[in-house]
C-alpha cells in the first residue's frame, strides 16, 4: 500500500514541477510578445496641414456666444487639443469623457476645445447639455473641419503652444489621444513613425553586432 502511494505523490510532484516550468514558459513569451507588439496611434490622414506647419488663427464663437481662438500661438502658452465631435456618432459620445479626463490631467499644459459643425445650434446645446461640457468651449464651425480636412469622426488635433500643428489623426479610445500627446513629447509626427525608427535602429545594432562577432 504504501509504494503505490508515495509512486502517486512522486508523479503529482512530477507532474507539478512541469507545470510550473511551462507556466513560466509562456510567462515569459508573454512579455517577449508584449515588448513585440506597437502601441496603436491615431490614424492619422494624409489630407490638410502637415504636422509641423503654423496653424492659421481663427477667431470663432462657443455655443454661448463667448469667444473661442484656435490656431496660432497661444497667449497662455497652452497647447489646444481640439475635439471635433457630432451628437450623431456614437463614438463619439464614449471618447468624450475621456477626452475631458485627459483635459483635465494636462490641464497645466493643454487646453480641450470641442468643435462640430451643422445649422441646428439649439440640437449641440442640448447635445453638450447632456454630455455636461459646460466647462469646455464648443464652437460650431464648417470652416474649421474643412481647414483640418475632418471627414471621419471623433477626429484630434493637437496645436502647440508655439501655433504648430503636433500630431492629428482620429481616435476612439484614450490610447489614441494619449499618442497625440506622445507625438508631441517626443517631436515626431505619429508614433507608428517612432515604432518603425526604433525597429530600423534596433536592426541596424543586431546587424552590426553581427559584423563584429563574424570579424
């Protein structure tokens, strides 16, 4: 009786012990895979301003009537991330608060700005009614979309303090406005274009690292 039983319990240590290795295994071709994987930008378009280019200054009105600047260098020395939503997509009335939350934690250095366009004024006062965005400007504005070419919404842009255009492109998660922010810090246009310069650098370093072991 008891051969059979400490055999059992040698197997089910056994047993044990290989799980664990293939669990740490996987565990670390988990990390492999996420250091793999690009973070996903906004997509950004090739039509309107490129990135880099002086925006233009445009005076415009919120839905109270108060002035609202966009474009151009700004006198607080902000950068504006403008917003351009529609109470028809669906999309964005879920990135709106978390376009605000992300306002808001970088609020010593940007300002949010929500912009639309049509001729039913009274529908977006009641649409940022619901949505609370009281404390946000939104202008109505058709010059404003077709001066950034927005086709497809919820569509950032993202103006530098200085009145240069740092990153565009559309968004549908916080990931998406977070890399316009990211674009901006680190002077690059998007940040599928510092993925594929870091791949190339990181290439060129294996490639050289081979040279010198061969030599």
């Amino acid at each position: 009786m008891t051969d059979p039983l400490l055999i059992s319990n040698l197997v089910l240590w056994i047993l044990v012990m290989a799980l664990a290795v293939v669990v740490l295994a996987l565990a670390r071709q988990v990390g492999i895979l996420h250091e793999r994987v690009a973070p996903a930008g906004a997509l950004q378009p090739t039509e309107g301003p490129k990135v880099g280019e002086a925006t233009e200054v445009m005076a415009l009105q919120d839905l109270s009537g108060n002035p609202v600047t966009v474009g151009g260098p700004d006198v607080n020395g902000l950068a504006t991330l403008v917003l351009f939503i529609s109470p028809t997509c669906p999309v964005c009335r879920s990135i709106v608060p978390t376009a605000m939350s992300l306002a808001n934690s970088e609020r010593r250095r940007m300002r949010l700005v929500f912009a639309s366009d049509g001729d039913k004024p009274e529908q977006h006062v009641a649409y940022a009614a619901d949505l609370d965005l009281g404390g946000y400007p939104y202008t109505l504005s058709q010059t404003l979309g077709m001066s950034y070419h927005v086709s497809k919404l919820p569509f950032a842009v993202l103006i530098g303090a200085d009145g240069t255009l740092k990153s565009k492109g559309l968004v549908n998660s916080r990931e998406h406005l977070e890399s316009l922010i990211e674009a901006m810090d680190m002077q690059i246009a998007t940040v599928q274009e510092y993925v594929r310069m870091a791949t190339v650098d990181s290439d060129e370093e294996r490639s050289a690292s081979a040279k010198e072991q061969a030599s």
